[in-house]
C-alpha cells in the first residue's frame, strides 16, 4: 500500500498545476478549436504495445499486447488535462493450466500531463493520473483456483515524447507503469502485490 500512496503523490501534484492552468481565458487558446469539457482538444491518439504484470503475478503471466486511446486536453502550457483508456491481453502460463487462459485488463484513468518544453517538433512530457482499473479471467474451477476477476484501483504514471509529422498528425512512443491497489487477482493471497507496465507506440489527430 505504501507504494500506491508515494504514485498517488506523484500524480496528484499535478493536480494544482492542472487547477490553474483551466483558469487561462479563451483569448489566450487557440481560436476555433473543438472543446471538451471547456478546454480545446490538443489531440487524440490510438496507442499499441507490450506490456505484462509485476510482482507476484509475473512468473505466472506472459507479455502481450497493450492498447489505448488517449484524449489530450490542451489547458495551458506547460500542463494539459489527460482522459485515457488501457486495456492488454495477456496469457496466464501457470503450472497445470496449459495455455488455454488469458487475464484480460481494462482501464480509464484522468489526470495531467506535463510538457516543460518542445525541440524541432519534438515534445518531451510526463503524466499522472488516477482512475479504476478491471482484470478478468474465465470461470473455471481450476483456473479460479489461482487466479479471479477483480477491480482494483490504478494510478498510471508515464513517461514519453510526442513528435509532430504535420500540424495534424503526431506520434510518439512512452513508457508507462500502473501502480494497482487492492489489487485481489491471486486467489489464495488477500492483496496481490503486482503492478502492470507498458511500452507504447502511438500515432493521433492533432490541432482539431
């Protein structure tokens, strides 16, 4: 638990860094551009990947495949909101079950995202965020054995950099890392200690 609070920390300090950047008035954004939520979309983007459990769950999971969409919200500068979807599909390799299983994640989370600084197109950022994360595996007496579907709570932290091919296409590539907490998918452990990390590539429609 003293994990997940340290990443709650960390997401949560940008938190006032997002606050003051939703007081910035429409005449200092750029004009004509769609809004959600009253701030313009700075992009929306698809991302795929690998990604894999941690922790006490690793030994037991595969990598496999990571996706995602995320919706970039352009606040201020240097601070955007983030409204993101995750999900992954991993096969569970545990002793006795064959490869017949898969735990399948799914996850929305908002927060911030910090870009300090842009070179030749090139924008370097940071985010953090909090949200609601869902593991499920199939009912089967064997498998429920060691493994059940669970909801837990998540706070993904990334880290990455955004390159933009025109003034409406971007891509990018990050490193991410979900802090999960009651997380219960091992069924003979009251709190299961494992985290999810991803590498993603990414590519979105930028400048509405």
């Amino acid at each position: 638990m003293q994990r997940f609070w340290w990443a709650a920390l960390g997401a949560l300090l940008l938190a006032p860094m997002a606050a003051g950047a939703q007081a910035v008035t429409k005449s200092q954004r750029s004009e004509g551009r769609t809004e959600v939520f009253g701030a313009p979309i700075d992009t929306l983007s698809a991302a795929v990947g690998y990604s894999n459990w941690t922790g006490e769950a690793a030994p037991d999971i595969a990598p496999g495949t990571g996706f995602g969409v995320n919706l970039d919200l352009d606040a201020s500068q240097p601070v955007d909101l983030l409204v993101g979807y995750e999900g992954a599909v991993n096969s569970i390799t545990a002793p006795g079950l064959g490869n017949d299983f898969n735990i399948y994640s799914n996850q929305i989370a908002a927060g911030a995202q910090v870009q300090p600084f842009s070179i030749a197109n090139i924008e370097p950022y940071v985010s953090g965020s909090i949200g609601l994360a869902r593991a499920s595996v199939a009912k089967n007496p064997t498998l429920n054995q060691q493994f059940q579907s669970d909801t837990m709570g998540v706070v993904p932290l990334a880290a990455g950099a955004q390159y933009d091919i025109t003034n409406r296409i971007a891509v990018g590539a990050e490193a991410r890392w979900d802090v999960l907490f009651d997380n219960e998918i091992l069924t003979q452990q009251n709190t299961t200690d494992s985290d999810r990390w991803g590498i993603m590539l990414n590519i979105g429609a930028t400048n509405f």
